[in-house]
DNA sequence: GTTATCGCACTTTTT
DNA sequence: GTGCGATAAC
C-alpha cells in the first residue's frame, strides 16, 4: 500500500509517542495497519507485545482482519484465543479480559478490589433498574424527582473523576448530590452484592487494579507498544488507564480526531489532548489531511459546517476527489411525504439501474486517484458500478425516526435493515434466556432471578418479591440461598412458598446442567423445560411466537461459537461478549439491503449515497443541545460526520410540518443546512399546499414525472411576523380559519376549534391573516 | 396476591 | 405511537 508523506512519518515513528492528529477518511485505519505491520515484519516486534485499543467492536475487527491479510494469518473473532497476534479490541474487551486474567492469577483477597471470578457484566437498562429500586426502596425517595437516569448520570460522572461512594462526599454541594452520595454507596454494594460491574466499573476496577506496582509491572512489559484510535473519545479514567500502561516505554500511538468527536456526553474529554501533551511533551505530530473518499462538495459543505464551532482547531480537510453531484437537499411538505420521497429516490435509482461512480467521475483523476488512494489493492475499483440497495445508508438523530422511514421503505418493497433499535439482544424473547444463563451463571444476580422467577408465569408476583428482598437484606446472603430456604419464610403463604421452591429446583437443575452441557445444548435443554414454545404462543399468537423462536434459534445459533471451551467457560464468555458488542457488528456486507442507523452509530462507516433525514431545528440539532453552546457544537461536529459518511451522493431532507408527540409540529430548517454554501447545494421543495398534488403523484408510479414535478414547484414565500398578532384571525388550507391565542417569538398558538389548538411556526405555516 | 386494563408520560446519542 | 405504572377486576 502507497502511503502518503505523513502516514509514512507515521508508520516509521515506533519507539517514540506519537500523535495523529487525522479527519474523516484521511487514512488513519490503513495508516494505523500499516504501521502494525511494518513493526511486525521490518522491526521484527514480537506480535504479542502490542496492544491496539479502538472504541467498536466492528473498528477493531476490522483492524484484525486487515493484519491478518497482511500478515498471512487467519484472526479469531475471540480475544481468548488469539495466538501470537497484536491484541487488536475495544477498550472494554480488553479490561474486561485484564480483569478476568487478573483474577484468575492473583489472590482475589489480597487485591483491594471486591470482585469475584464470575463477575457479570451489567447492561445500563439493569443498572437503572438496581438505582431505581435504590430510590424506591431504600431511599424512599418520589422517582418523578429523583430519576434513575440522572442519579446514573451522576455516578458515572463521579466514576469517570475517579471518585468511590466513599469520596464522593467531597464533591457534594448540593441536596441533590447528598441524595446521588447516598445512592452511589448503596449502588456500591448492591453491585458487589450482586458481583457485577456496569460499564464505568469496567474501566474505574482496571484502573484500581493497575495501580498495584505487581499488576502494573506485569502489563507493562507485556503490552510495549500501545496504539489507540479515536482518542478524542477517551475519557479521564481510560486515559489513566493508557498512561500508566504505557508510562515505562512510552511507545504510545494515538489517533485524534476533533471534529469526529461526538461521546462528551459519555465521558469523552477534549482535555485528553491537552493532558496527552503534557505527559508526552516529546511526542511527534502528524496531521493527516487529505480526504481519499468524498466528493469535492461534501467536503467543502462538511468544512463550512463545522467552521462554525468556535473550539475546532484551524484546519481545513480537503481532498483531489473531483466534484460530481451537488447534495441535494429535500423539503417535504410533511413527515410521511419526506420519508417517502426518500424511499422513492432509493427505489428509482436502483430500478432505473442507474449509475454510481465508484471511484471519480473522470477516468483520467480517477487513475490518479486510485494510485493515491490508501484503499487495499484487493479492493475492485471499477470506474462504473451499478446502483445496488446496499449503496444506500439513511442516518438519523435518534433510534425511534427509523419507524417512519421503515415504514416508507415497505410499501416500496424496498428491503431493509435497522441497525440498533430492537437490537437483537434486547429482544424479549433473546432477553428472557439470556436472563436465565445469567441467573445460572451467577447466583447472586438478583436482577435477572427477579426477571425470570415469573417468566413463564408460575404466580409469583409482587408481594412475593418484596417479601424476598426483605429477607434477602436481613440475612445478607445470595439471592439463590433465599430461594432455597423459602420455606422458613413465614410471611409467605404456602402455596407462594411451593411456587419459590418449585423455581428453585428448577433453576437447581439448570445449574447442573450448565456443568455438563454447552451454552447452545444448555438453551436448548432451556426452552424445552420451561416449555418456552407454548409459552410464546399463550403469549403473543402462534404467528409471533414462531418469529420469536426463530431469534432463539439464531442466539443458539451464536452460541455455538463457544462450544470449543469447556463448559462453565463457555457460558462465561458467551455471556461476556454478549454484553459488550454493539449495535454495529450486525452490519453485514453481502446482502442487498438499505441501511439505517443513529449517526453516532453510523461512525466507522462509508457509502455511496447518504441520506440525512430530519433536519431539523430541536430534533437535528437536538432540542436538548440548543440551550447549550457546548452540545450544540457536538451536534454540528454530528452533522459533519454525517456528511462525510457520504461518497458521492448525498441527500438531506426535512418536513415542514411533522406529526410526533402526538401533535403537529413545526420545525425551522436546521442551522446546519444554513451552514453548506448554497453552491453545493441543489435545492428541491415540494409545496407545503400540494397534498392533493400529492394525491394525484401516488397514482403515478414513474418516480421521475414525479420528481420533475416538485423539482419546478417553487419555495413557498414565508410570512412576516409582524403581521400578526394575538386573536388575529387566520386561515388555514387545511384547518379552516380560526385565532391566535398566543404568539411568543415565531411560535404562534392557534385554536382550530374550542378545544383543539396547535403550535406552529407562524414564519413557515401555511397561513394568511384575515 | 396476581393479572388485565387503562391512561399517562415520554423519547439522545452507546461501550 | 408505545412502554410502563397505577388501578380495577379476578
């Protein structure tokens, strides 16, 4: 592979720290690769010694199976059994796999931390189950003003400034923090009661851990080389953790990217840069700059957007790539119409068998572009390819637009794919067994017993559990014990009692069971005993149920991946990486489908042709970043990485008016559009009046008489406020005409009948004073 | 004591 | 639209 002048500074940089400082595409992964395997076959670096830390799962196997090409191996998707190979996975991965190593080697009581072998990882829905409780229960807290989720965002707040329970009363200053100190100390030990970790343990428990002088010696001269990708998403504790590993040798790589940073609000600190310089004053810095994979004008549009942030550093992005098409933004009249116009597009370019351009639009740059570029030179570069429903990605703010979407691409026929909402793994029928592995895994997960003692129903309902628990804090012992003695419980009736022990000895087999059989022979043995069939089919309809078991069938499926272990390490690890994939790694390459997806989540990707749907003040950005300069420039850093998923087509779309919240709602065109310089842009709009225009389209099937259509319609003039005022009179072509109750700013409250009224943005409604 | 029903509040982004 | 919680019915 053909590097470029920086990315070779960067490869040959080895044992020195170093600082990439990269943007969208510029080669980083390929740089990152490169170097990886020019140390392992020129410096001849024993492979075991490096340690390479991404943020997604999908990053770093992508990683591994690059190396793995260059380097004549095959990679296992397990970090267990790597062989002789960099240590190439998430940060949490490879805590996760330090933590369990750690235990496995040393005392456990002579370490200070308070965790057993098999420890459960907990996902942020059970820990906001176990606050809740806290607040309910032992708080006695009202949860409308004490919310689980701001407590949870307090102690992971106080974790990520490596503050304990115990230490958190330094920093209290407030009555709502003296309640968040007395949560996080039950927190504390609920937790360990439980033996769990949630996702902030992970990283604060390794840290504690690698402050042992013994421990810390251990990694560092296993681990001298350390490489870390999008560092600009670290937060304090990972980056302590990074420091101290690599403290000895200081051959520490990282790779950061400002303008992609997008997790703040997950504990990202832009200060890890600062403190990055400070600690490694001696390192070297390369910046990459050039662009290998988007058009001219996404670039140009993505630079002018995130110009606007006050807090980027000055520095442009650009790129050889030729211009091709301007991105073209949709203006729909509302929600409906905008998700169908986007399926309708899809739809007409594939049918139509139009045509991408994979690479550049003239054969001649195209050339010199592919010798340029840092792609693999596997990789098929034809000058023409014709456009597939793969070629399509549609990216939104948040997980439940994609309904609407959906929705569109159905009565299209346009097959699709969701990545991240109802991921497979919360799926309830995928939870319910995941939650009995767990309870079998772990005696003293008091959460999952909780979750399937009346999964299929067995009459055990709430006032048995409270029971439970009194009894269970009372003696203090595993919440499996508790079952098993219920028959000293004397406030419980008998047959409640019969229920419990009946559960017990159910379980009790489970566990002897899960010596002896694999994870995927354990579910199996599951579902036949609990009967779970008929109890899908009881609950849902035999239609549902079979799609359901379907989804068992798949999770068996995964689990058969682990049967190369023996058995109670199969479950372990099944279980473990149950909780730590993500969202991402369900994306597949060969099928033909449309992919949608959250930005956040679309971050390691690329396509042909994007779509970015809802742009839209307070949704994109989001209503909840507008108060705040700081959220807002994370937005528009949002948006930039939006833009730059983009190769060569891409479309943005908003409605001027959308049905959510119950209500009709009126959104200003986000600031972000504003931002892209009018020339790259191609302007489409559909008139907010033309519903019976509309009508009339639906009959037409050819997409482009359609499209020729709203391509001449003009953009509707926009009212002037100062023409209206309270009780003013209006009318509407929809509504019919009636008053102005209120009107603050743009926002007008209108009353269309004595009882129903509507806000909307007086500025772009469709209405006319009279 | 457990389950069915209705009504309400709620919707950021994720390892 | 929807998931969850409080209340009524079994």
């Amino acid at each position: 592979m053909q590097l470029n002048e920086k990315q070779e500074i960067a490869k040959n940089t080895i044992d020195w720290p170093l600082l990439i400082i990269a943007w969208a595409w510029s080669g980083k992964t390929a740089t990152l690769t490169t170097r990886v395997e020019y140390m392992i076959k020129e410096k001849k670096i024993d492979p075991k010694s490096l340690l390479c830390v991404t943020f997604t799962n999908k990053a770093a196997r992508e990683m591994r199976e690059r190396i793995g090409k260059k380097l004549w191996v095959v990679i296992d998707n397990n970090i267990y059994r790597q062989r002789n190979l960099p240590l190439m996975w998430t940060f949490h991965s490879i805590w996760v796999f330090f933590l369990k190593e750690i235990l496995w080697k040393y005392d456990v009581s002579q370490l200070w931390v308070n965790l057993k072998k098999d420890f459960l990882i907990y996902s942020e829905e059970d820990k906001l189950k176990v606050l809740k409780d806290i607040i309910v229960n032992d708080l006695k807290l009202d949860e409308k003003q004490f919310k689980a989720r701001q407590i949870a965002y307090y102690i992971s707040e106080a974790k990520n400034s490596f503050l304990t329970a115990k230490d958190y009363g330094s920093v209290v200053d407030s009555y709502i923090k003296e309640k968040v100190m007395d949560a996080y100390k039950i927190y504390e030990v609920k937790m360990i009661e439980n033996n769990a970790l949630d996702f902030d343990d992970i990283l604060f428990k390794t840290l504690q851990l690698l402050k042992n002088p013994n421990i810390l010696e251990y990694y560092q001269e296993k681990y001298k080389y350390i490489m870390v990708d999008e560092y600009q998403d670290t937060n304090l504790v990972q980056y302590e953790i990074v420091k101290l590993l690599a403290s000895k040798y200081r051959n520490l790589a990282v790779v950061w990217d400002d303008w992609q940073s997008i997790y703040s609000w997950r504990g990202a600190d832009m200060r890890n840069i600062l403190n990055f310089k400070r600690d490694y004053s001696e390192a070297i810095v390369v910046k990459l700059e050039q662009n290998y994979r988007s058009t001219k004008h996404i670039i140009e549009s993505a630079n002018c957007v995130v110009k606007n942030n006050k807090t980027a550093l000055e520095k442009t992005l650009w790129t050889d790539n030729e211009h091709w098409e301007k991105i073209c933004l949709i203006e729909a009249p509302d929600d409906k119409l905008e998700a169908s116009i986007v399926a309708k597009i899809i739809k007409e370019k594939v049918s139509n068998n139009s045509v991408i351009l994979n690479e550049m639009k003239d054969p001649l740059s195209n050339a010199e572009n592919i010798k340029q570029s840092s792609r693999d030179s596997s990789d098929k570069s034809s000058e023409w390819q014709v456009s597939k429903y793969s070629d399509n990605l549609i990216l939104y703010r948040t997980n439940w637009q994609s309904r609407q979407i959906e929705e569109a691409l159905m009565s299209e026929w346009i097959p699709y794919k969701v990545v991240g909402w109802l991921k497979f793994y919360d799926r309830k029928e995928v939870k319910d067994i995941l939650w009995y592995l767990r309870a079998i895994y772990n005696s003293n997960d008091v959460i999952s017993f909780k979750r399937i003692i009346n999964t299929p129903s067995r009459k055990i309902g709430s006032r048995t559990l409270e029971v439970l628990d009194i009894y269970k804090d009372n003696f203090s012992l595993p919440y499996f014990q508790i079952l098993e003695n219920v028959e000293e419980i004397e406030d419980l009736n008998n047959w409640a009692k019969r229920s419990v022990k009946e559960f017990f000895n159910l379980m009790l087999n489970f566990k002897e069971n899960a010596n002896r059989l694999e994870v995927a022979d354990l579910i199996e043995y599951i579902i036949k005993k609990l009967d779970y069939k008929n109890y899908l089919i009881e609950e849902f309809g035999s239609e549902e149920a079979d799609w359901k078991m379907d989804n068992i069938k798949e999770l068996i499926n995964l689990a058969t991946n682990y049967n190369w272990l023996w058995v109670v390490e199969s479950l372990s690890q099944f279980l473990e990486e149950v909780s730590l994939v993500s969202d991402l790694d369900s994306v597949e390459n060969e099928a033909d489908y449309v992919t949608l997806m959250t930005i956040h989540t679309s971050k390691w990707l690329e396509q042909k042709r994007v779509f970015i749907v809802w742009a839209e003040e307070s949704i994109f950005p989001h209503i909840r970043s507008l108060e705040n300069p700081k959220e807002l420039e994370e937005e528009r850093r949002l948006m930039y990485v939006a833009m730059t998923r983009a190769k060569k087509e891409l479309y943005i779309s908003r409605a001027s008016e959308r049905f959510y919240f119950g209500n009709y709602v009126r959104n200003p065109i986000s600031r972000f559009i504003k931002e892209i310089p009018k020339e790259c842009i191609e302007d489409y709009k559909m008139e907010i009046s033309s519903f019976s225009l509309w009508n009339s389209f639906s009959s037409i099937d050819s997409f482009s008489s359609w499209w020729s259509i709203i391509t001449k319609i003009k953009a509707r003039e926009l009212n002037d406020i100062a023409d209206f005022a309270v009780w003013d009179k209006v009318s509407h072509h929809k509504f019919g005409n009636w008053l102005i109750t209120s009107l603050t700013w743009e926002i007008a409250e209108i009353a269309f009948s004595w009882t129903w009224t509507k806000k909307m943005n007086i500025k772009i409604a469709p209405v006319k004073k009279i």
